[in-house]
C-alpha cells in the first residue's frame, strides 16, 4: 500500500520506481530504486554516479512501481539476484504468455 505523507495540510502518495536500465556502451545492466525516476535518468546519464558514469549513455528498458520503499528495495534485491537479462526474458515470456 501506497504511504502517504502530510505536506502542506495535503496528503502525498509516496510511490518508488524499480528501474532496469542498459548500456550499449558497456554492454551491462543496472537496476535501482527511486522515488523520482527522471532525475535518477539524469544522474546517471550525466556522469554523477561513479557506478554508471563508464556506461554513458544509459538506456530505461523497465521499470515497475512499489507502493513503499521497504517493497521496493526487495524488488531491487530480487531483480539483482536472479540477473537483470533473466528476470527481463521472464517478465517478456511471462508477457506472451497473456496474449
């Protein structure tokens, strides 16, 4: 479930990305979580993050929402551990499958 968080006397639902992202470049994977998934485009893409700075220009090729940053830290932590090239060929199988 989404948190939502008093701001303002408004209430904000706080949801995080868990992104995929590829380099032609390096031929490699990222995954990361978010709650701003632009800005994090532009980090990476822009040489600020010392992980991905090699791999520039970075590619978005998935991304799910998680409610909270809790689910999606273990959505990360799943993703990394079976491989991002995997997981993406799962979901992609998975996908056909519904068609």
């Amino acid at each position: 479930m989404a948190r939502l968080v008093l701001q303002s006397g408004f209430f904000l639902v706080m949801e995080y990305f868990v992104y995929i992202l590829y380099s032609e470049t390096t031929d490699r994977y990222y995954v990361g979580q978010t709650q701003n998934l632009e800005e994090s485009m532009e980090r990476h893409n822009s040489g600020r993050n010392k992980s991905t700075k090699p791999g520039i220009p970075w590619t978005l090729v998935h991304f799910e929402l998680s409610s909270d940053r809790l689910s999606a830290m273990a959505r990360e932590k799943y993703i990394k551990n079976h491989g991002s090239k995997r997981y993406l060929t799962l979901i992609s199988n998975s996908s056909d499958m519904d068609s």
